[in-house]
DNA sequence: ATATAAGTTGTACGTTCGTTCCAGTTCCAG
DNA sequence: CTGGAACTGGAACGAACGTACAACTTATAT
C-alpha cells in the first residue's frame, strides 16, 4: 500500500483526471463548499466527506492532514479564479468608454456576490487564515500579485499614467466593495451603488478604452 | 443562583466595572485576542478561560452560549473601533492638502496592520462570519452604516461632489488595501504604496481640506 | 494466472470540544 | 447576625473531532 503523494504517477501538474484523481478533485470540490459556507471553523474531515458523498476513510488516503487538504483546496481555487479575473478584465481592453470597463467590473463583483457567493466567501476565507499560515501566505501574495502584473497592464493599455498604483487602488475597491457587501443581501440599489463607484472610480483615474499612450 | 442577564442589575448600557462585570469584559477582551490570533475557527472556550487567566466554569456563568461570547465580542469591538476610525477622519478635517488627509488614512492603515494587527484580523473574522450568523450581520450592517454616514459628512466638508460615493470608494479601497496586505509582513515599501494609493485615491477624487463648498 | 500496487471502506483510538451541574464562597439588604 | 442572591471553580457529561489502521476489492504488469 501507497498513498498517491509518495508513488511515481505524481507528475508536476497533478492529473486530477486519472484513476482515484476524479476523487480527489471531488474532495478538494466539497472542501471548498464547505469553507464557503460553513466557515473554516466548520469545515471538519466528516462533512467534507458527507459534501462529497464518500466515506470518511477516503480523504485519508489522498490527504496526510486536513491542513494539506485546506492548502491544496487554496491553490485550486486560487488557479481557477485567477482565470475567472483575468477573463473579466481581458474583455475590458478593448472598451471604448470608462462606463463600459466599470459594467464589465460589475458584473464581475456581481456575480461574486450571488451565483458564486459561497466561492467567494471560502476566498476571504483563505486570505484571513493566510494571516496564520505562512503556507497559504505564500498562495496568497503569489496570487495577488499575479493579479496586480496583469491588471496593470490593463491599466496601462487603458492609458493610465501609473498603471501600478491604479491597479493596487483597483483591485483594492473590488476587494473593499465585495467586502463590505457581503453581510447584506444584494438588491439592485446595491448593486447600482457598486455601480456608481467603480464609474467613478475609473472616470477619476482617467481611464478609457481607446487610449492613446502618454 | 441566577445569571447576569436574567438578573435585575442589567442595564440598556451594561455596566462591566461592577461586581462581576470586570471577569465578563476580562472575558471579551480574551476573546477578541483568541480570535485575533487563533482565528474564529481556533476559537474555543477552554481558550479564552486560559487567556483570560479564568476557569472554564467562569464563562458559562457570564454568557448562555459560546455564539452569545461571540456577538458581545464582536459589539464591543465595533463600539471600540467606531471610535478609533472617527478620531482618524476628525483629524483630517482642518486639513489643508489632499497629501495631509492621505496622511492620516496611511497613519490608521498602518497602525492596524502593525500594533493593531490582532484586532483588525479578529475584525475580518467577524465580517466573514457575519454572512453566515443574521446576528452578526447586523452589527455588521450598523458599524458599516454608521461609519459611511461620518465618512460621508467628511467628504462633503472636504468638497466632495458626491460625498456618498466618495465615502464608499474611500471606505472601500482602505478595506481592500488592509486585506491585501494582511498576509504580507509590512515593509516600509508596502507603507509607501499604500501612502501613493491613498494619496491618488483622495486627489483624484479632488478632496481638500480648505476646500470651498460647490 | 499470479503477484504487486492502487484504491477503498468501516471501525476505532485518544483528544478536545461546549455545556451543565453543584458544592462552596462572598456579598449586601433586612 | 442572618438570609438570600450573586458569584466562583472544579469536575463531569456526551458529542464531535483528526487520524490511523487493517481487511478488502480492483487494476496492472509480467
């Protein structure tokens, strides 16, 4: 017997596809639904299991602890979110107008905050428990700083005169915004106040889509 | 043999420097460091009895459930910190140049993420929390309110020209640069970003302390 | 076919958890 | 002084926890 970390088949991009990784990946699934919604300090072994409809024995054969399976539950969702991010911003490029880029950031936070709420919440999650562990720290600063090179050149693309220092102030009102509204239902007068600030927002920072470069 | 809270010396405002009162906000002071540090998932009540220096007994004496320990916690800080944040706008309002005011926004940032490290991550907890407990929410949803009407007021007094969404991207993008930069040990770099961050921020939003009003 | 490895599952271990209880102590009004 | 209320603290409860393990089945390779 072998656990699947020790044995030859790991690869440098983990499968997740082959064998017993269909389970894994399931595993690491429900783990992050039910950070999202039960909080770290209700995510036990069992009710990933009960999430994920298998027995409880089986997360011990593909995780060494709870704390490696939180870690690569981080870097999972980490990997696909960073996808969803720059999917948001890539269809901004080509805007003509700061009222187009501040749509596409709020349908980006919207959605955040409705179809993919529990995601969201497991995200923030991570980051304040990055505080304690400097392995998901290190998850954290890597991802945020992906984030901030590829939304600088955005800004910079959208004729900014400091693409860093706008897209440290970006990403830092999306986070805010998502923050602050997530205790409270999402109406439509909120997601018209979300609106508004991320126009002005842009409009203040100078940024358009049809930017000639300084 | 009766509870505090059943008792006939319970007031609209609690006195904790009586009899008792003392050990019950000895209590919540050891909770909100536990929860700082610990985090609410390391949260339990053989935790706080230790950190408060208390037996275990104590606590069930001053609160019915470990969730009630909670919420109080989470109301003195919010009572405790509403202060903190007024006092850091009070002082911006004579102010004479936007770099002034980002100077005071940077002086509060960089106070949480240091001195005050516990504190603001015990707050995140909270927040997160909160979209899960309706009770919490609320003191959420009030703390939240109760900070953007001030702010707002400052803004308006600064010149703003739309001191509501002005107060929400200003309240927003400290949030979002305290979370980004709670993983991250905080270098004087990382101070001087926020300080540009800030300073850009108010600027853009043409916010001066002499500033006539429109 | 047979052996070896991979994958699977139910059970059980020792700990820690929130909460309850009660005998004992301190306080204050009468 | 005396009674009852406020307060104290240690012990104990059942429940839930992370983890380890051994018996078992399935796949793969020679």
């Amino acid at each position: 017997m072998s656990r699947p970390g020790e044995s030859a088949q790991q690869r440098d991009t983990p499968v997740l596809t082959e064998r017993g990784g269909v389970r894994k990946a399931a595993i690491l699934e429900a783990a992050l639904r039910v950070i999202g919604d039960k909080g770290l300090a209700g995510l036990s072994m069992r009710a990933i299991a009960a999430e994920a409809g298998l027995p409880l024995g089986a997360l011990g054969y593909y995780f060494k602890t709870k704390d490696d399976l939180i870690l690569e539950a981080f870097e999972l969702h980490t990997r696909r979110e960073a996808d969803r991010v720059l999917a948001a911003f890539a269809g901004v490029e080509n805007g003509d107008h700061a009222d187009d880029i501040a749509e596409h950031l709020t349908a980006f936070i919207h959605h955040g905050l409705t179809e993919a709420r529990t995601s969201l919440v497991a995200e923030y999650e991570f980051l304040i428990e990055s505080t304690r562990r400097p392995d998901l720290a290190r998850v954290s600063r890597a991802w945020r700083q992906a984030l901030q090179i590829q939304v600088s050149h955005v800004a910079s693309r959208l004729g900014s005169d400091d693409p860093e220092t706008d897209s440290e102030i970006i990403l830092s009102v999306i986070a805010g915004l998502e923050i602050d509204h997530l205790s409270t239902p999402l109406d439509p007068s909120t997601t018209q106040a979300i609106r508004t600030a991320l126009r002005r927002t842009i409009t203040r920072l100078g940024l358009r889509g049809n930017a000639a470069r300084l």
